[in-house]
C-alpha cells in the first residue's frame, strides 16, 4: 500500500496538475509560473507525448520565467530519479 500511495504522489498527481495548469501560447508567464511550469515539465512532455499541441515550456516569458524554469525542472529531475530509487528499494 505504502508503494502505491508513493507511486500515485510521485506520477499520479503531478500529471493531474500538469491537466489543470495548462500552459498557454498567448500568454506571457513570469517567475513563478516559471516554477510551476518547470516542476511540471516532466508531466508535460509525458501528456505532450500523447496529446499534440501541448507544452512543456511557454513561448511567451519573461528572463525570469527561463532562470526559475530550469532551476524547477533540475529539482523536478532529482526529485523524481530519488523517487524511483526510493520505490526500487521497498
């Protein structure tokens, strides 16, 4: 149970904020959307993966949005390998 309820936080929730958090080309995003958006790329190239159209990154952004987005995206990526080493190991 402790492994599906891990599984659910680390994939399962992140896509279903990825769903309602949808990234807009015509509008201009600043830096804290630029975290949210980059804690969420992984959710969204997987949904891009299956949906055309969608996007892991605004076109439209502020200098900010680009330095938060990376910062939020290499959390993201350590956040998740630990995740799937944690899983791994129980």
């Amino acid at each position: 149970m402790k492994k599906l309820c891990t599984i659910l936080y680390v994939f399962g929730i992140p896509i279903l904020l990825a769903w309602l958090l949808v990234i807009n080309p015509d509008k201009e995003y600043g830096w804290f959307m630029g975290i949210v958006h980059g804690a969420l790329a992984i959710p969204n190239w997987i949904i891009s993966l299956f949906s055309e159209g969608w996007l892991m990154k605004a076109t439209l952004f502020s200098s900010a949005y680009g330095v938060w987005w990376w910062i939020a995206l290499c959390a993201s990526i350590i956040e998740y390998i630990s995740s799937v080493i944690y899983i791994a190991k129980s």
